[in-house]
C-alpha cells in the first residue's frame, strides 16, 4: 500500500510553465521539469490535469501521463505545451521518479490564475521566462 512506502523527501525538482515565441509572433506555452540536482532522475513518470470551476461550471481535463527513462542531471526535459486557456483553473503535475532504488514523490499544483504576465520570471536552465513551481 502506498502508506508503507518511504517516499524521501524531494529536493532540486521544479515544473516550470514557460512561453518563447515562434516564427509568427505568437506565444507559445510548454511544461518543463527540472532536474537542478547533481544527479539523474530514472523512471520519471508524470501525471498532469487540469481541473476548476468555468463560467460557473465544474471542469476537469483530461488526465494525461508522460514517462522518461532518464532526466540528467542539471537539464530539463519538456512535459507538454500547455493551453493558455486552462490558466483560470487548477493545473496540477504529479511526479514520481527513481534516485538509485529509493522513490520519490511530489504533486505540483498551479492555482488558477498564478500563470500571468507579472509572475513570469527568467528561468535560467530554459533561457525563458515562466512561472516556477518548486
């Protein structure tokens, strides 16, 4: 059961949402998980969804699940793009990865409305800017 596992603290790890901008001008959105560790992260498997109320509606995404084998150390990898219409509701990244044998375990939760242009701060490792969740 998930209660008898000995889930280590987690350390070094961010989800980033990001923006750069393509060849028409436009703004483009993606998911990045960094790893600022000095060490891989092996079988990093990432659920991601989103979920909140619209227009007086309850919403929910569809949940979508991302794996790598291997996240380098000091380097980032992209999850998915990332609609800047689901920015008002919860946007939630639940990762789970391997250090050695030991696993461990973090959810990310971007509240609505925490993805705008006065949270954006340069992300140094994406040389974008974005919000950083830690």
């Amino acid at each position: 059961m998930k209660k008898d596992i000995d889930f280590g603290a987690v350390e070094g790890i961010a989800i980033a949402i990001a923006t750069k901008t393509n060849d028409e001008g436009e703004a483009i959105w993606n998911v990045y998980l960094l790893n600022n560790n000095s060490y891989p992260l092996e079988n990093v498997l990432i659920t991601s969804k989103g979920y909140g109320v619209m227009k007086g509606q309850e919403v929910q995404t569809s949940v979508l699940r991302h794996m790598f084998e291997r996240v380098e150390p000091k380097s980032s990898v992209q999850i998915e793009p990332i609609d800047p219409g689901i920015f008002h509701i919860n946007n939630e990244y639940w990762v789970s990865y391997y250090i050695d044998r030991q696993i461990f375990d973090k959810k990310f939760v971007f509240v609505p409305d925490s993805i705008t242009e006065e949270n954006l701060i340069d992300i140094g490792m994406l040389q974008q800017r974005g919000v950083l969740h830690s």
